[in-house]
C-alpha cells in the first residue's frame, strides 16, 4: 500500500503508488490505470467514494419503444456509412476560424435579417401579405413579426416583454407587448414570432394571437438501413466523463469497458474532456498540461478501442479548457481514425439524420423563457419544441454569461436545414426522450 503523509490539519491522506498499474490485473482495471499517472498530486487521483458507492449502476433510467425485446449486440458485417452534413451554411463547420471580430453593425444586420426571413415563412400561417409596422396606430388588428426582447438588463417577465420589429418596417424599433388576453404562451428572449394584436395608442401592443415559426419538414433524404442489414447500434455519452472531486475518469473508463464488451456500430462522445470548471482546474490542482490531460484521455480511448471495428465520433466543446471557447465551437485538431465533428453537428447515418451538440441549451432557455399557465404542459419537451420551431440549435439572443456566440457562424453552422430524425442535447436538466 502506500505511504502516509500527516498534514498540519491532521487529516491523513494516502499517497498514489507509483507502481499502479502493475496493482491492476484485470481489464476493467487496466483501462482505470491508464487516467491515474504517477504524476498526479493526491487530491486528483484519490477514487471518489460516491461514484463507487452509487447503487443505480448499469440502470435503465428512461426508454422509447419496444426496448425491453431489442437485440443490443451489433451484427459484425454491417458498417454504417457516417457523413457530416452542412446546416444552413453550405459546407460543414471542419476548421477553426477567428472570432471576436464581430462589429456591432454585422450583428444588427443578422438580427435583423432573421426577423425578415423567418417572419417572410409565418406570413402563410398568418394569412397576410404584408407585415405592419409595431409602431402603427391604429383599432384595427394588425399582423406583425419580430423578436422578444426583454425591456431591461433583468430577467425576462411577463411585464417586460418587448417586440422588436425589422428596420424595413420600423427601422429596428421595439414596443411593449401586452399578453393578458393570451390563454398560453410560451417565450424567450431572441425567440422570432409571428402575432396579430391591436396597438390603439403607438405605445402598447395588445396580443390578440401569437404564432412560433412551423416545423421544418424532415430530410428527403432516403434511409438506407434495411432489416436484412439490422440496426445500428449507435452508444451516446457526454462529458465531463470525470467527477468533480478527482481526475481519474471513472465513468469513462466503465463506459469503455461496456463498449469493449459488446462494440456498438457507433460510439458518439460529446465534449468537454476537461471541464473549464472542474475544480480542480479552476483551483490550479493539476501537476501536469491540460493538454497532457486533454492528450491522455484520446490516447487512452484509441488504445482501449483500437482492436474493434466500432467508428468513434468526437463532438467538440467550447467548456473544453485547451480547445476553443467560440459557439458554433470547430472540431478538435487531434488526428487519427477518430471522426471530429464541430459543436453543433448534423450527422447522417445512412439516411438518418441525428442533430447533436455538447451545448446545454436546454438549461439555458430554461432560465430565461416564461410560459403560462405555468404547469400548462411539458416543460422539457417543450424548451426542445423551441429549437424545431425557431429552426435553430441555439435561438437564444443574448446569451448567457461565459457563451461566446458567434452570430455570422450562427447563421450557417448552427441553423437547421431540415428537421433531423434524431437530436441529442445533453443538460444538467432531468434526463428524458420524447
């Protein structure tokens, strides 16, 4: 075993042997031995107690269809053909690009062009030709489109809701809205909307009807999966892949040890490996790089899954302490068999289209939007609705404190061409499938 250090504090602390790989005989200790280097101090490497301790291990935890009948071994002959698609840009986010360069007439101009183009596609469910201005007087009721803006630095309310018309009806101008006499409503700051109200005085929109933008259709593409060929099976996890409390990665090393058992056709890992936030980086803990961290763990997934045909699919992360901290975040630079896709990422898996990203942008919209009546329907499927409605992986404007949001790269790396068969969006929410 090894040594005993007596602090000052008289806590007793048991040092890492430098020997520990050699204590590990089995497999599914020879994956944990490789996250736990000799060069790690103490409080880094000392197992967490909680996580060995939990009695949920293994559990399933929500399912969707006739699961309890699935077969989950892959068939060895099929391999899935992966390609990443382009959102609304035409190529896929594939390099890093520069940021913090955006001039604020650049961001007004993609405002406001949003509020043109997806207000032109709700013109239909309207039943207008022509948008009204916000700021038009008049008893009538008039149709308009715009943003929901929130009219002071606080948290949206239903007394602070503003919206905010293009500049080619009303140079850019905003106006209260009043939404007493809506039965439900659901709302976000960025949120582009469609209503028709009453504005008697110039001052106070009155809502009559409020419209989110329609679904986009789902891809034309055809689905090339048949049942002689089977199922892809297709593993998910996201990170951090470490508790809070060391950096030895425990659930990655479980996880890896269930994929070495029975290989899925795909294994999709959504970032961060090394959480900006982790305590022990923020508390400058570490004996060694983040890069070496960083380095150590895509060594070690490589090493431990190289001799089975699983493809391994690496979804980036701006939370990521060594990568880039810009949303739509471009993939790591690692090299290799592993496939490395920008955050967010529209895959197609032989005709199936899967949407995913490392964001938590379900927490975020949480935090800012306001419905009523407040327990009027499924909250977590519906802050989802809101990314097929607003056709957007991040719709949320401004974003919160420590998302640096690229607009331009917002616009065409992060808006949806279709709606995708499959969307994955990890979040410190309750974990559900709808």
């Amino acid at each position: 075993m090894g040594k005993v250090l007596v602090h000052h504090s008289g806590k007793r602390q048991i040092t890492p042997d430098n020997n520990a790989i050699k204590r590990h005989v089995n497999s599914a200790r020879s994956i944990s031995a490789q996250f736990s280097p000799a060069t790690l101090s103490p409080t880094v490497s000392t197992p967490s107690h909680k996580y060995s301790s939990r009695t949920n291990a293994g559990g399933v935890v929500a399912s969707h269809g006739n699961a309890a009948n699935a077969s989950w071994v892959a068939d060895k002959g099929l391999v899935p053909q992966v390609k990443i698609m382009a959102m609304n840009g035409e190529t896929p986010l594939t390099k890093s690009y520069k940021y913090m360069f955006e001039k604020l007439r650049d961001v007004a101009e993609i405002l406001d062009d949003n509020i043109m183009s997806l207000g032109e596609v709700m013109k239909e469910q309207l039943h207008v030709e022509e948008y009204s201005s916000v700021k038009n007087t008049s008893n009538e009721v008039i149709c308009a489109a715009g943003r929901i803006c929130c009219d002071s630095a606080g948290r949206l309310n239903a007394a602070s809701v503003l919206l905010e018309d293009c500049r080619e009806n009303s140079g850019g101008k905003a106006v209260p809205v009043d939404l007493s006499q809506l039965a439900e409503y659901s709302l976000f700051p960025g949120q582009i909307v469609g209503v028709k109200g009453i504005n008697a005085t110039g001052n106070k929109l009155i809502v009559k009807e409020l419209l989110p933008r329609s679904v986009l259709s789902l891809p034309d593409s055809p689905v090339t999966i048949s049942k002689s060929g089977g199922p892809v099976q297709v593993m998910i996890a996201c990170g951090p892949f470490t508790t809070t409390d060391n950096l030895l990665y425990e659930p990655l090393c479980d996880l890896l040890t269930v994929v070495q058992k029975n290989p899925p056709h795909l294994l999709v890992l959504m970032g961060p490996l090394l959480d900006a936030s982790h305590p022990h980086v923020v508390n400058n803990e570490l004996s060694e790089t983040h890069d070496s961290v960083f380095n150590r763990c895509i060594r070690n997934i490589t090493s431990t899954l190289q001799n089975i045909d699983t493809q391994i699919i690496l979804v980036a992360s701006n939370r990521d302490i060594g990568h880039h901290m810009a949303y739509p975040t471009p993939p790591y630079d690692i090299g290799g068999h592993i496939m490395c896709v920008s955050d967010p990422a529209l895959l197609d898996v032989e005709g199936v289209v899967i949407a995913v990203t490392s964001t938590d942008i379900l927490f975020h919209l949480g935090k800012e939007e306001i419905s009523f009546p407040p327990q009027g329907s499924d909250r977590l499927g519906r802050l989802t609705s809101h990314l097929f409605r607003q056709q957007s992986l991040y719709p949320l404007y401004p974003p919160p404190e420590g998302v640096c949001l690229d607009l331009e790269k917002v616009d065409s790396h992060a808006r949806l061409p279709c709606t995708p068969h499959i969307l994955i969006i990890p979040s410190d929410l309750r974990y559900f499938i709808r």
